[in-house]
C-alpha cells in the first residue's frame, strides 16, 4: 500500500511539473506573438508578459494537478 501510494504522489507531482512548465511556455509564447504582431491589440500592449506566463503557469499546474488526480483515481479504482 505505502508504495502505491508514493507512485501516486510521484505521479501527480510529475504531472502538475510538466503543466507549470507547459502552461508557461504556451503563455510566453502567445505573449510573444501578441507584441509580433503588426498590429497589437491595446490588452496586448497593456498587459505584463510575466503576469502572463505565471497566469498560464498557474493554470498549468491545476489542470496536471487535476488530470494527474483523475487518472490516479481511475487507476486506484480498477484494482
């Protein structure tokens, strides 16, 4: 039981880790593309690239926090 359990913890932290960083670089990248543009938009231009990436990086880690919960849910539930 105590090794399930650590695989669990593992899991979910693995995966709320690769949301962080995905959330991130898809928020820097759309920040990125904002400024690229010819012709900005005045929330492109108002907005704070950082805030941006650590929104999307928050988001990231709910939504791997909240797959890898389900997933270990679903697994745990099966045996």
């Amino acid at each position: 039981m105590g090794i399930k359990i650590n695989r669990s913890i593992l899991f979910i932290v693995t995966c709320s880790a690769v949301g962080v960083i995905l959330g991130g670089t898809a928020s820097w990248a759309d920040s990125n593309s904002c400024l690229q543009a010819e012709t900005p938009t005045n929330t492109c231009l108002t907005q704070d690239p950082t805030v941006k990436t650590m929104e999307g990086m928050s988001s990231g880690l709910v939504a791997g926090a909240g797959a890898a919960l389900g997933a270990t849910f679903h697994l745990n539930r099966k045996d």
